[in-house]
C-alpha cells in the first residue's frame, strides 16, 4: 500500500484549497460562486467512474477534498450532494439520470434526511436543496417536495439549516433512486464525514499554534508556556492520527481489503474525537476572545459537534468495530 500522495493527488488538493481561498470566508454562509465553482472543477463527480458521468477517481481523491472542506469549515450541503450523486450515478431509470446529470452540473443540491426521534427525522440543509439524501440502511434519493411540511428549527450550528420532517411522510415518498450497494454509501459517508472532522482537527490545531506564537504576555508568546505549548501539542498528535487513520482507511476501502471496514470505523470514532476535543481546546488557548461570537474559533466547535453525530453517534462506531474483522 502506497501511502504518498501522487502528483495528481497534490494538484487536487492545491486546486480546492485555492477555490475556498478565493470563495470562502470562515463563517459565511455557502457562497453560490463556490458551489458553482466546485462543479465546475467536478467535485460532486470526482469518485463517479467515467462511465457514469463522473471524473473517475477514487475514493481516496473523495476524501482529500472533504479534508480541504472541514479545513475552510465550509458550511453547505457537500456530502450529501456527493454521495447522492454515487446513488443517483448507480442507479437505473430515467428519474435517477436525470438527477444523478443535475448533481454533477451542480444544478440540483442535496439535502440530508436523518435520525431526529421515532415521529421526526432531521433535514439538514434543506434551503435552496430539489433533492434529499435519506440515510439510514437503505439508503435513497427523493424530492424535497414530497417531504411535506418542514418545521424549521435553531440547530447547533446556525450555518446548517435543520428542519424537521414527519418520518412516515418520508417512508411514503416516492424515490428517485435506491442504493444499489447501502454498506458501500455508508461506509462512504463515514469516511468522507471522517476526512471533515479531521480537516477541523488540523485546522484548529493550526490556529492555536498561530495565536501562542503572536499573543504575548509577560512579555512573552504565550506559546512559550507549558500549559499552553502541551495543549498544542497534544492537539497536533489528535490530528496527525486522525489524518493518518483517514488516508489508511480510504486506501483499504478503495483496494477491497477484507480489514477495510474496521479501520473506516475507527477513522469515524478517531476523527470525531480529534475535531471535537481540538476545537474545545482552541477556544480555551485564545483565552477570552476565543469565547466570543466574532472570533471563529466556535464555528469550529459547532461544525465538529453537528458532523460527530451524522450517520451514527462516535459510540455507534466504536461499537460497530467489535463486528469487524481487524488487521493480523
């Protein structure tokens, strides 16, 4: 297993962090020239093979955009849009080509159906979305018109819309297209909401290094204090593993090894932890602006907390591991 990144790997990651450079400003919500831009550069369609109207890369090229998302803490429905796009791709019937070529134009965004209560499910960025993925262990695509009446509610992170809809209603509604491999869109999903939380894990990590080095007191960078360099450093370890558990976990879903289930689990459980504990922590190494609404440092916060608990809870995963089959 080749664990470097190739050229054409570094190029897709200069690419869309220039793109977010140019057309993302942490805690805005999503601008539409971004969203125009990654279809343009084919990020809906990046792992879609050729022959269904995607780019044709691989998992592994998926996750390293998703890394450069939750390192920007861009906000908008990427996620669902892309693996809405592998089921739509996937499937057979005039609706789900049609949706599927409307995903990959980025013509059509894709709202997330998921858990909320027994009577309710979430929709999560469900605005400006025609479509809704449904998770769930049969996954599928349906109209946002068919999900009746939406309840708007104040979600944890105000950049990610949350409405509630009646779970029947959505059981009743009529599917564009039904996964054809439902362990595979959900392994997918996992990894590409691990590659996100470990973008965050990096991205916080970067921010408190930046701080203790510019911040002084006692005529010092406060980054030369032990209490805070520690924090930092155990901040910088979260993210590495994560990371490194991330790629690991792409590469063995990507090449079909029979440990490759155990090891996206473990870079769900991994990374949530990172992004989470990391981004607590930064906001306690900026000290008192770190707790107001104009620094960023929360937005941060608020994103780890919402994405550690899509397509199950960090426990849900943990316990998931005990069912796989790990490394000899």
């Amino acid at each position: 297993m080749d664990l470097l990144p190739t050229p054409e790997q570094d190029e897709i990651v200069t690419s869309v962090r220039s793109v977010l450079a140019d057309r993302h400003t942490l805690g805005e919500p999503l601008d539409d020239a971004l969203w125009a831009s990654a279809a343009e550069q084919g990020w809906f369609g990046l792992g879609v093979p050729e022959a269904q109207g995607g780019v044709g890369y691989s998992l592994v090229e998926e996750v390293l955009v998703f890394r450069e998302l939750g390192r920007a803490g861009a906000p908008g429905p990427f996620l669902a849009t892309v693996l809405a796009a592998h089921l739509a791709a996937g499937a057979e019937g005039t609706d789900a080509a049609a949706a599927a070529a409307a995903i990959l134009a980025g013509e059509s965004r894709v709202a997330l159906v998921d858990r909320y209560d027994g009577e309710h499910l979430a929709l999560l960025d469900g605005a400006h979305a025609t479509l809704a993925f449904v998770a769930g262990d049969a996954p599928r695509l349906v109209r946002t018109a068919d999900l009746g009446t939406v309840v708007e509610i104040s979600g944890l992170d105000v950049l990610v819309p949350v409405g509630l809809v009646r779970a029947d209603v959505v059981a009743a509604a009529p599917s564009v297209a039904v996964a054809a491999d439902p362990q595979g869109i959900g392994r997918r999903a996992a990894l590409l909401t691990a590659a996100y939380l470990a973008g965050v894990a990096e991205a916080v990590t970067e921010q408190s290094v930046a701080y203790g080095k510019d911040r002084e007191q006692f005529g010092q960078p406060i980054g030369g204090f032990q209490a805070v360099k520690h924090r930092c450093a155990d901040m910088a370890t979260r993210a590495e593993v994560a990371v490194c558990e991330v790629f690991y976990a792409a590469l063995a879903e990507r090449d079909g090894r029979p440990d490759a289930g155990f090891h996206v689990h473990a870079a769900r459980a991994v990374a949530a932890r990172a992004a989470v504990e990391n981004s607590q922590v930064n906001v306690q190494n900026h000290g008192g602006i770190g707790f107001t609404w104009e620094h960023t440092a929360h937005r941060y916060v608020t994103r780890a907390r919402v994405l550690s608990n899509l397509w199950g809870s960090t426990a849900d995963h943990l316990s998931a591991l005990l069912d796989q089959p790990a490394a000899g």
